[in-house]
C-alpha cells in the first residue's frame, strides 16, 4: 500500500527533477517545482513544469527497447544515449532495419507518447513479456 507523504519548508524554492510522484504534499511559504516529472496522482502544493518531448528513432536493426544505442535523434542517425519516455513519440521507419528477422524486445516495461511505423522495411517484430505504454497522442 502508498502512504502519503509531506514535505514542508517555510521559504526558498524547492525544485525536484526527473522524479515519478504521487501522495505528495507539500505545506510552507516555499515554491515547490517538480521539472520533467510525472504526476502520478494525489500530490498537493507542487508545480509540474511542462515536459517537453523528442521524437526518437529506432536504428541499428533489433535489441532491446531499453539499450540507448537503438535510439537517435535523426531517421538513420547516430545513437542519442537515451530511450523513450512516457512524452517521447517513437519511430520506426525506411532506417531502422537492413535485414529481415529483426526483432525489438520490450525487455522491462516500456513507455512512449505515440508509435509510428510509417516506411519500416524488412517485417519486423515487436515482442516481450514486458508492458509497452503508450500514453497519449503527438
């Protein structure tokens, strides 16, 4: 079971990154900011700053949904060092497979904005035992 939680400061700014919150409260004079985060429900007194998004380009044939080397910035591009969040729309297209018998696996659980497959060659797979979630529109 979540217990909720509070936290409290009286003045000054208090500025949480990159954080998945819920049930939380925060009480005091402070401004309380949550940057690049997700509001996951029941959380009271905090400012979630717009997230902004990327699109992501699968390249290099298959792997895993979650190896950084798989994902440019660019159709065909160089690896960003980064996989999708639950705000990035993902590609698949004319540069993400030379071969055919390529498989991506959702090897834990997964998260995108949106999914576009528009121009992939060579009938890939998408697979896994894993959750794939896809939150939302571009």
């Amino acid at each position: 079971a979540l217990n909720n939680g509070t936290i409290s400061k009286t003045s000054g700014v208090v500025t949480v990154n990159y954080v998945n919150m819920q049930n939380v409260t925060a009480i005091g004079g402070a401004t309380f900011n949550a940057s690049n985060s997700t509001n996951l429900g029941n959380n009271n007194g905090w400012n979630f700053l717009p997230i902004s998004s990327q699109n992501l380009y699968w390249i290099g044939n298959g792997g895993n949904w979650t190896d950084a080397s798989h994902w440019s910035l660019s159709s065909g591009g160089p690896a960003s060092g980064c996989i999708p969040s639950p705000y990035d729309n993902v590609f698949f297209d004319v540069n993400s497979f030379t071969s055919g018998g390529q498989t991506i696996t959702i090897n834990q659980t997964a998260y995108c904005k949106s999914m576009n497959w528009n121009g992939v060659s060579n009938s890939p797979t998408l697979a896994g035992n894993n959750s794939l979630n896809i939150h939302g529109s571009p």
